[in-house]
C-alpha cells in the first residue's frame, strides 16, 4: 500500500466542483490538495486503517475551514452534521450547567 503522503498530490484538489472556493484555501495562497488531507486522516485512529483509496475519497468530500480563536464550534444539545477534524491548533471544551 502507498504511503498518502506520497501520493502526486498536484492531480487530487479538494471538491474542486464545489462552487464555494475561498474553502480550498490555506493560508490564503494556496489549495488544499485531497493528497495532503489524506496524508492527515491517516493518523487519525478512525481511519488508520483504510486504504489510500479509501483515504482520497474521504479527503475529497472535505473542507478546509479555518475558525478564529474563540469560535464555538459546536455547542451542546445543538445537532452537527458534520465531523471535525482537528489539523493545527488546540481545543477546549467545556459545559455550562
């Protein structure tokens, strides 16, 4: 099995048909590649064991979203339909009750 991280990541672009494109930004220069968010899903426990197939096909229904410190993110008793990945920076949770 190909290791993601070696995957020509020039020819896999995240939802390139999506029409939101400001999502494929990093760091407001350049795009995220479905290569390099498969690179960073495997190693997340819950996809550690899935092929680099597997691995690209998740990684190209994702999106890049960069949230200022501070931001809720999800909050109790509110539904998600979406499951968060966390690439860079940290995270508090905490419950009012």
């Amino acid at each position: 099995m190909t290791n993601p991280s070696d995957i020509d990541n020039s020819k896999f672009f995240v939802n390139s048909d999506q029409k939101d494109g400001e999502n494929f930004v990093k760091d407001d220069i350049e795009r995220v590649t479905a290569g390099e968010i498969a690179a960073h899903l495997k190693s997340v426990d819950i996809f550690r064991n899935l092929n680099d197939h597997q691995l690209l096909d998740i990684a190209d229904t994702c999106t890049l979203k960069v949230f200022p410190r501070g931001y809720n993110i999800v909050e109790a008793g509110k539904p998600v339909n979406y499951i968060f990945i966390l690439l860079t920076g940290k995270t508090n949770h905490t419950f009012s009750l």
